[in-house]
C-alpha cells in the first residue's frame, strides 16, 4: 500500500500533477502493484546486484571520436520556441 | 495469398510491377482500414515514388534483387522514419517530425522496401489492447467487437487483413507476440542485441527490440534477415557474425528436445490449450522429443518486468519536458518546474503516468534495495534457470496468451489482473531469448489461438526453423472477416 506521502514524493520528482480524483484511483492502482510484485522482497538470492549485461558487447563502448550527429537545424525543428540556434524557455509567465 | 516470397516471386516473373502491387495495397487500405483503424498514417506519395525507384532498379539488377525490393511494408509508429510523424499515439508527440530514420528501418529500405503508412499502438507501447492511443483503438480483423492486442496491434491487424504483406512492431513485454497471436499471424521477437533499437522510441531500453510481424515463418526470417546486425549508435548490439536464417529453414525438427513447463499452461482457456498441445502432438509425429522441464523462478517473471520495466521508463521519460520537442502546455506557469510538470500532465495519458510514477517509487531511496536492486538480482537468477534448462531442451513450447483476443471491455477492477496474461511473453523479455508465436489453431468462435516457441540466446535460425516445421505440417487456414490483398496464383 502505497501511502499518501510517499505518493506526493513520487508525483514531484515525477514532475506530474494529480487532482484529488486521479491520485485516489491512481493510488489504488499503484497499491495493487506494489503488492503484486512485493512478492520478490522475501526471495533470496545470491547472484550480483550489478546489471549482467543481456549482450556480449554491452560494455564495448564505441571509440570517442567526434562524428556525425543531429545538426543544430534538425535538433531544433521540433521545438516549440528556438531562436538563434538555441531552445527558448521563458523564465516566468508573471512580472517578467 | 500475400507472402514476401509470394510477391517477390511475382515481382520477378514481371506478373506485376511494384507500382501496381503498391497501388493495389493502398486501395484496399481505402477499403478496410476504416474498419479495424490500423493505421493512423498512410505515406501514399511516398510509396509511389518508392516503388517506381524499386521498378527502376528491378530493371537494373537482372534477377539478383533482394527478396524485400519493391514489396510495401508498415511501421509501428514508434519507429522513427526522417520527415515522418512519429507520435507514438500520444499526445505528447502528436507533431513530432523525425530528424533520422531508425536502423533497421533504413536497412529495409536499402533494400527495396516501400512504406505504405504508420500503424496504430497503444500510446508509448503501454498496453495490451492497442485502445490507450490518441487514434482510437484498433479492432480485430476476425471480430471487430474484440482487440488486435497490443501494443502492436495496428501492426499485427494490418498484416492479419492483408492492408500490409508485413510490419515492423516492437516487443518490450510480448507487444509483437501477443497481438499477432490475437491477429492469427506471426510475431518474432528476435535475441536481444541483434537488432539496433536506435530510432525506435525508447520504452524500458533492457527490454525492448523491434519485431516483425508477418503472415508466414519464412517471411519473419527474411525481414530479420534484413533488419539485423552491429550497429555503431546501439551499443547493446552484438558484434558477430550474423549467417542469414532463410537459409537454415527447412522443416527438420527430427530429434529437436522441445520442453513443456506445465506451469505456462495454468490458468490458460480449455481451447488454448487444446490447441498448443496438438501441436506438440505435430511436432512428436514430425520427430521432436518431447521433454518436461521446471523453471523455478518463472512465477517472478513478471513481478521483476514490472519493477526493471517501470524503473527504465521512468528514467526514459524524464526527456518529455516540452523544451526540446513535444507537446507544451499553454496555461500560464510560475517556473520551469510548473512547466514541465503541467506539460506531461496534460499530455500523458494514465497507463503512461501510473508507469511513470511506480518507476519512480521503486528507484526511491527508501524501496531502491528491496526492489530495484532484488529484481535485478532475481533477473540474473531468471536468466541463469534458463540457461540450464536449455541444457535439458532446444526449445520450450507454450501458449502465447492465456486466452483468445479479449473484448475491449475487459476491465478487471484490480490492474494487476491486466498484467497477468502477460506472463508466458515477458520470460523472453527479461532473459534477452528470441521468441516467436504463430498460430496453431482456432477456438469454439473461429477466434485465433497462438503459440510460442522460446529458444536460447542466439538460436533464432532454431526457433524460426522450428516454427515453421508447424506452420509447413498443420497448414492451418485460417480466414480473417476482414481482408485486402490477395494473390491465389
């Protein structure tokens, strides 16, 4: 069971808002899964707690040289406000 | 019949040209799609041009064309394509333009491929029944009051109706698998790291891979056989050599050990089972040694997909801030906080905010060890009981899905419940083994029933030749209410 606290925590490194009626129903929702999985709390096990990699060459990082990459036109094209070849964010809506 | 090779065979004995089949699909996109919504974009420009290009170069090749050249396909909408929407059927990407196009898209299209349009999903692939998009729910080409499955389901519907002789979907927790055992086609998801992910929009990143979904076994073969290998922008993928699988095709499974866990049957319908187990019977007659097996820890498959999977799209999803791309809100906010955080409010919908918010919980500081850090642990475990139940078998054979597509309704009051059919598709998920599932019979209503075949790492030329033993012996036929395209020449 999820608690309320726990919950607004959740929400504000989430970086998303709830009204009263979706935090009670997501709360629920949230309980349930918790439950379910917290079955994995009472198995031992003794194998790493490191990621074992899924494939051979998942730590082969690739060689650190400058290449082909999104030029500044394509990285900005789907910005909602750019200006001279930077992303805009306004600081405040009020008093600015 | 609509097959890759099929099509190709007609392509070169000049019985069509690219143009014509192109238009042919495009027309009965017209016809059917209205129907069961599989796809949310058609490219008809695009494809046009495409297949005068494959035209153009069939001329010039002189019979050594590749199988794919001049045959029209479909994306999932979160495969990334330059200049195309990919909106991943969520609000928050609703005008989001691609600036590249994605790996294994590139390579079809290297050679020959034509894309007909993007296919309906749920929304950022989080769900089972394609209905949680902005697009609307996709319907089932058998019974359009039933679900396609999902999260792949506009890919599965569309290939099932013959609107696209194949797709590419992706796979993070049987979004391939089990729509296309919905469907009545063939989902194969490939062994992790043997296809590049980059272009496609990230979900739980240890998880994903993209899939495809065809009608026939040997059509899945040629389009992984196109779309696989090494690439430098996905550093998970494997460098080796990658022989092609078409050739290893050849219906021979005499002495093949084929297990059965009897717990991957459990609470599964008395027609899924029914179904899965005369194909085990076909695979007997045809010379395979059926064996029973145990996997101890298979019970917490799904609870360590669930905590991994929430945790890697908590942390993917962190990049949705509205700055950079996707939806901004327009109420007034007080900072860059405010901002952010009433953009993916507004933008996201719930399956992708309850995800979101149980990532989160599970990396807290205070659930990190006894959650994150067990399923990764349990992971390792998961995995290690699979590589020893490979020494005692070559493959293991189950049903894809508990039940037969599923009414929309379907809407049990706890959430878990929704999750729980997907226990027989994450195995494959969480250990990084190729799976695919094809049909194996029908239930009481005509309704598909699938199965599933799961193989070790890098065993896929196995699982795919496997398969097609079945497909080649039982030669099901099964007959979608809804159909396009047909070739019975």
């Amino acid at each position: 069971m999820i608690t309320e606290k726990d919950f607004d925590n959740a929400a504000a490194n989430a970086l998303l808002y709830f009204d009263d009626e979706e935090k009670k129903r997501l709360m629920k929702d949230m309980s349930d899964v918790i439950e379910f999985v917290s079955v994995v709390k009472a198995v031992k096990s003794n194998k790493p707690t490191a990621y074992k990699p899924l494939t051979i060459s998942a730590s082969d990082l690739r060689e650190d040289i400058i290449g082909n990459t999104l030029s500044n036109e394509d990285a900005l094209s789907n910005a909602d406000c750019a200006d001279d070849g930077y992303f805009v964010v306004k600081r405040r809506s009020k008093g600015e | 019949m609509s097959s890759i090779l099929h099509l190709s065979n007609l392509l070169a004995r000049k019985e069509i040209s690219s143009v014509e089949l192109t238009k042919k699909y495009l027309s009965a996109i017209n016809n059917i799609n209205p129907s069961i919504n599989a796809y949310i974009s058609v490219t008809e420009e695009m494809a046009l041009l495409q297949a005068q290009k494959a035209d153009d170069m069939r001329k010039q090749l002189k019979g050594d064309a590749p199988l794919l050249l001049g045959i029209p396909m479909a994306l999932k909408d979160n495969l990334a394509v330059r200049g195309f929407q990919t909106t991943c059927c969520s609000k928050t990407l609703e005008n989001f333009k691609s600036t590249y196009t994605a790996t294994a898209v590139q390579k079809l299209f290297n050679n020959g491929a034509i894309l007909l349009g993007k296919t309906n999903m749920d929304e950022f692939a989080m769900g089972s029944y394609s209905n949680t998009g902005i697009f609307g729910a996709t319907f089932n080409p058998y019974d359009t009051a039933k679900s396609a499955g999902g999260s792949s389901g506009g890919s599965a519907a569309a290939v099932s109706s013959k609107i696209a002789p194949y797709t590419l979907g992706t796979d993070t927790g049987g979004s391939a698998r089990q729509p296309a055992s919905f469907c009545g086609v063939v989902g194969y998801k490939p062994t992790y790291g043997t296809v590049s992910r980059y272009g496609a929009v990230a979900l739980a990143s240890s998880f994903d891979q993209i899939s495809p979904i065809a009608s026939t076994v040997k059509d899945c073969a040629i389009v992984y056989d196109t779309i696989k290998g090494f690439d430098i922008n996905d550093m998970t993928t494997i460098k080796q050599n990658y022989a092609p699988c078409l050739d290893k095709i050849n219906g021979n499974v005499k002495g093949v050990k084929i297990g059965i866990a009897t717990k991957m049957f459990e609470n599964c319908s008395k027609d899924v089972v029914d179904s899965v187990y005369r194909a085990i019977e076909t695979y007997r007659g045809l010379g395979a040694e059926i064996v029973d097996i145990t996997i101890p820890t298979i019970e917490l498959a799904l609870p360590i997909y669930y905590i991994i999977g929430c945790a890697e799209i908590s942390s993917n999803f962190g990049r949705y801030d509205g700055i950079r791309y996707g939806y901004k809100t327009n109420k007034s906010y007080k900072d860059i906080d405010d901002m952010i955080s009433k953009t993916r409010s507004e933008a996201f919908g719930d399956d992708v905010k309850r995800r979101i918010m149980l990532g989160i919980y599970f990396l807290s500081k205070n659930n990190f060890n006894e959650y994150y850090l067990k399923a990764i642990q349990l992971r390792n475990e998961l995995t290690s009981d699979f590589e020893n139940v490979f020494k005692q078998c070559d493959l293991i054979i189950s049903p894809t899905t508990p039940t037969t597509a599923l009414a929309f309704d379907f809407n049990p009051d706890n959430v878990v419940d929704k999750y729980k059919a997907d226990i027989c598709v994450v195995i494959a998920n969480v250990c990084g083994l190729p799976a695919i599932s094809l049909p194996c019979g029908t239930d009481s209503n005509g309704l598909p029933v699938g199965m599933q075949l799961i193989g070790p790492k890098n065993s896929d030329s196995r699982v795919l030749n496997t398969a097609f033993a079945f497909e080649n012996t039982a030669n099901l036929k099964l007959n979608p209410t809804l159909g396009g395209v047909t070739y019975d020449i």
